[in-house]
C-alpha cells in the first residue's frame, strides 16, 4: 500500500522540471494526480502517460487566470469531493541581466507576480474547501532562496518573497485543518538551466557548497515527506538549496 492511496493531488505547472518530479512520486505514493499546464500539452499528456496508478489527468489551467483556477477546483469537486494536496509549483521569468532595469517593463513584472504570487493565492482560495473536506490537507508554495537573499531578476525575488509570507500567513489563518509550507529551491538541473552558458553553469557550482546543482527530485522529495511523515511542520519556509545560503 502507497502512503498517499486514496488521496488526490493537484499539481500546478507540473508538466516538466520540479512539477513533473513531484508528480511522479506522488503517483508512485498511490494519490491520483491532476497536473496543470499553461501551453506545452504535450509534455502534460506524456508525462501523465507515464505515470503508475489510475485515473490521472490534466488541465489547462494558466496560473494569472483566476477564473480557469475557479472552474478546475469546481471539476475536481464534482469529480473526486475532495483535494487532499495542493502543490503550488507553476511559476514564469525569463533571463535579464539584474541591473538592467529597462529590460523589465511593467507589463512584464505584473505578469511575474501575477503567475508567482497571485496565481497560487487565488489556486488557495480556489481549493480551501476542497482541502478542508481533506481533513488534513497540505499546501505546498514553491518559493525560492532568491526570495529570501534578493538574488536574481528582482520581479522574482519580490514575487517569491511574497509567496514566502503568503505561506506564514495563510498557516496561520487556515490551521488546524489545512498546513501550509514553503520549499525555497536554488536554482535545479531544469529547462532553465539549458538557457546558461558553460561559464554561467561553472560558476552556479563553484558557489555552491555541495559543489553541484540539485535535481528536481530532491525538491520533489521534501515535498512527498511533506505529505507523508512530516506533518508536524507549518508555516516554514525550507531551502533545498544545498548549502546556498551560507
């Protein structure tokens, strides 16, 4: 017996990288898995193809739209009555060199905080009564170390940074019955890493302590002992960042 059968897990953004990871486990822990999209269905599909157990599925559901968000909740109700996790991973940026201010327009940063902050409030506000119905239902943000030392492009820093006070917030204001965590990733062996140069990559591991950079799945751990055994937490914000913060 998987130590999540019977339980349902919505996975946002969850078509390739941290998403993708998380799900896999989560299928393999026996809970049915519904995995959000923005654009790439195809990966959605193939990676719901490939997963153990039955009766996963997906959804185009782009994490600035509230009212998309809205109707899955509706169709996970009308479904399975219940939503046991909620893993808030679906995030968006692109590469601008950080002191260039110029290259991140308004109409750019709004969209950021708007896929990185605002999206999974709203995907919170959506499945509350979902996760309430849990009994013990879990949510888990995905943040970022950027947000808690500023680095990187400031539209993330500032949207993840939110998001890790969201998380406090919202444990505070949806305990005892629904547990609200952080996982604060450095950057991982993802898509986006395949944007940097040798010089970049050398010098994301020099800087490190562990001297390498994470795998999804090491995120994607935390997050299954988050759901499993490690439920005397709330509230925190945990980096998985190999030592990056020191």
């Amino acid at each position: 017996m998987g130590m999540l059968d019977g339980r349902v897990a919505l996975v946002t953004g969850g078509s390739k990288g941290l998403g993708a990871a998380t799900a896999r486990l989560f299928a393999e822990a026996g809970a049915r898995v519904v995995v959000t999209f923005g654009n790439d269905a195809g990966a959605a599909d193939r990676l719901i193809g490939s997963l153990p157990g039955i009766g996963h599925r997906t959804s185009c559901t782009p994490a600035q739209d509230t009212r998309a968000i809205e109707a899955l909740a509706d169709t996970i109700g009308a479904a399975e009555g219940r939503l046991d996790i909620l893993v808030n991973n679906a995030g968006s940026t692109r590469v601008i060199p950080h002191a260039d201010l110029r290259a991140l327009d308004d109409a750019f940063f709004d969209f950021v905080v708007a896929v990185n902050l605002r999206g999974p409030f709203a995907t919170v506000r959506a499945c509350r009564p979902l996760l309430e119905a849990s009994g013990h239902g879990l949510v888990v943000n995905v943040g970022s170390v950027s947000g808690m030392r500023g680095g990187g492009i400031g539209d993330v820093a500032a949207a993840k940074a939110g998001l890790h006070a969201m998380t406090m917030s919202l444990a505070r204001a949806l305990a005892p019955t629904i547990r609200v965590v952080a996982v604060a990733p450095s950057l991982m062996e993802t898509p986006m890493t395949e944007m940097w140069t040798p010089q970049q990559r050398a010098q994301r591991i020099a800087g490190n302590p562990l001297k390498r950079i994470g795998q999804p799945e090491e995120v994607a751990a935390v997050i299954l002992g988050l759901a499993t055994t490690m439920t005397f937490i709330n509230g925190a914000i945990i980096p998985v960042d190999g030592g990056s913060l020191l």
